[in-house]
C-alpha cells in the first residue's frame, strides 16, 4: 500500500484537501496545529477500466487497491532544530512513500496565515529549507562514517561516498536529494541515507475558487526540482466530498467548471511520480482486484504483489490487456482471437493488462 504525507505550512489547506480525498472528516480549524497525530485515511483507487473487466467476465464483486494518505502537521521554521512540531513532523515524513505538498495560493482574508501574508514562493521555501537541512545533517554523518569504509579500497563504499558528497553539495546549494542519481555501484546508497528529499514530490497548489490552472511560482519551482504539480480548491472539493451525493457532486462540478474530481487529480499525480502501473486479476464468480505496480517490473514481480507463494509457484502467465479482453467478450473470445497470450517470469507487465498467474502449491 502506498502511503502519501499531506505537508505544509499551517492553515495551507492540508485538512480540507485530507477531507476531500477520503471524506474521512478531519478537523478543519481556522488556527495553527489543528493537526498534531498525522490522521490517516485508507482510500480505494478506482479505475474505470476495471468496472467494464468484472463485468465482462462475470466477476462476483471488485476488490479496489488503496492508497493511504497522513495528514501531517503543519511545519514552522525551525523544525529541523525542533522547533513547533518539528521532530514529529519529520519522523512522519520518512514513514511516507511520497509527499503531497500543499502551497497556500487562494486569497481567503478570513483565513489567518501563520506569517501574516499569502506568499506561495516563500512558504515552499520555508518547508523545503527545513528538509534540506534535517537531510544536510544527516548526510554529513552518514558521509563520515562511509568514508572510513572508503579509503580502504571498498568500491561499494567508495560509490557511496562519492555520492553522498554530491549530495551534500547539492543540499548546500538548496537542491533536494533526488535531483542527485544513485549509482548503479551504490544501489543502497539512498536506502541508507533516506533522505527526506529524496521522496518524489506533488505540489498542490490550493487556489481560489473557479481557478484551475497552477500558478506560475508553483509550476516553475516543481519543474525545477523533478517534481509534479497540479492545482485544486481544496474548500470547494471538501465541500463537494461532503455532499455524499456522487451525481449531485458531478452536476455542481459541471457548474462550477471543474472538470475531475480532486481525488483523481492528485492520486494520478502521485502514481505518475512513482511511475506505477495498474494490472487486474478477475475471474468468473470470482472477486476481481485492482493492483499496482512500478512500471518496469515483469509478470513475476506482479504474482508477488498478489501473494508470496504465487509468486514462489511460478509456472506461467495468461496476459491479455483489459481492452482486448472487453473487446472479445471474455477469457475463451480471447484465445479465439489470439489476444490470450502465455507469458513467462519475465514478461514486462503493461499498464491495464489482466493478469492469470498459472503456479504450483
């Protein structure tokens, strides 16, 4: 399951976009460190693909992949030395996959700002300053205690060490890890170090109502720093989550030109920065289920993410893309038509294709 931190300055919108993603009803107040314990909310990830699958299949009922989400507390400056909730904040950002990053844009007076104006491009700085220097310190101790390992010859050791100076370099000059490469002669190297900026990155833009595209301020420093960015009002989409309704939400989205619902928006952009794919297994009777998988990974590593022991007992693959079997009217339409095919371990999988692993045991 993948997990996604909410982060930024208090009473940027964390909350209320927290609300509109799971409905979960978290606390909204108008006042810093409303949150204190991240709230979590576990989530389904529709996809429409899979509705036309179950039922071309006959399928029983469908099992949706989810996605987590933590609302995280507002940060301050200050907190990699502590300050406000700092330690608390960064211990929940390293347990997170990746971070939404919520940039106050909207211009709502009513709403108090810790710092007392609304400045998109300084608030991402504060947040981004804090994690680069919380990873500034860490590389710096992780570096000396490679460097002994280093200088005797180990080549591991010797690409770690190189690497991390490149980090530290790049911190130094205000860049976040992940604009730095590991190398192939290191591939722990990251997993050692975890650094809080090492996580891929989606900025949500939070902007006033009838806005839809990302400001500039936000969009150039996300295209600068390898990372996404879209923009949503996260009022008006926690308003329109609370409405319970999917097609008086739908009409009220139509009216107010808001094209996709909020949920969309942001978990496609958090899948597109892990670069996941999604594949289907369904059967007759059976529950069908949406799974998840980083692109590049092979029809192997997909029976792993159904089970352990399926993917122990690999024999074969019955691979067929979700429109190819939709198109032929099930499994048997399929293998008239060829479309059916058997694949072994190392088929790369497709996103949408609907997966039949053939395993021992």
């Amino acid at each position: 399951m993948m997990k996604v931190g909410l982060v930024g300055m208090p009473n940027a919108g964390k909350s209320s976009l927290f609300n509109a993603l799971s409905q979960a009803g978290a606390e909204a107040a108008n006042y810093p460190f409303t949150t204190i314990e991240p709230n979590v909310a576990t989530v389904p990830v529709k996809d429409p693909r899979m509705e036309q699958v179950a039922a071309t299949v006959g399928a029983s009922n469908i099992v949706w992949d989810t996605i987590e989400f933590h609302d995280i507390a507002g940060l301050v400056a200050g907190a990699s030395k502590g300050e406000g909730l700092g330690n608390k904040f960064l211990a929940n950002i390293r347990e997170c996959d990746a971070l939404l990053h919520v940039v106050r844009c909207h211009t709502d007076e009513n709403v108090i700002h810790p710092v007392g104006k609304v400045d998109p491009a300084a608030d991402i700085e504060t947040i981004e300053t804090e994690l680069l220097l919380a990873d500034l310190d860490s590389a710096e101790r992780r570096h000396s205690r490679v460097i002994r390992d280093a200088r005797s010859g180990d080549k591991v050791a010797v690409a770690e060490e190189q690497w991390l100076r490149q980090v530290i370099e790049a911190l130094q000059a205000g860049k976040p890890a992940r604009t730095v490469p590991v190398p192939a002669a290191a591939p722990d190297a990251a997993r050692n170090l975890y650094p809080l900026t090492g996580k891929p990155v989606l900025f949500v833009a939070n902007v006033n109502e009838g806005e839809d595209a990302v400001p500039s301020v936000v969009a150039d420093h996300a295209a600068a720093t390898g990372a996404g960015a879209v923009a949503i009002s996260s009022r008006i989409e926690a308003d329109l989550a609370d409405m319970g309704d999917d097609e008086e939400a739908d009409a009220m989205r139509e009216e107010l030109g808001i094209g996709d619902s909020g949920l969309h928006r942001v978990v496609n952009g958090a899948f597109g920065l892990l670069r996941l794919i999604a594949f289907f297994t369904a059967g007759e009777g059976k529950p069908a289920q949406t799974w998840h998988l980083r692109e590049g990974l092979t029809a192997w590593h997909a029976a792993g993410e159904i089970h352990s022991d399926i993917q122990k007992g690999f024999v074969r693959a019955e691979v067929i893309g979700w429109e190819a079997l939709v198109e032929a009217g099930g499994y048997s339409g399929g293998r008239d038509k060829g479309t059916l095919r058997l694949e072994g371990r190392d088929y790369l999988m497709k996103d949408g294709d609907v997966l039949t692993v053939k395993h021992t045991g």
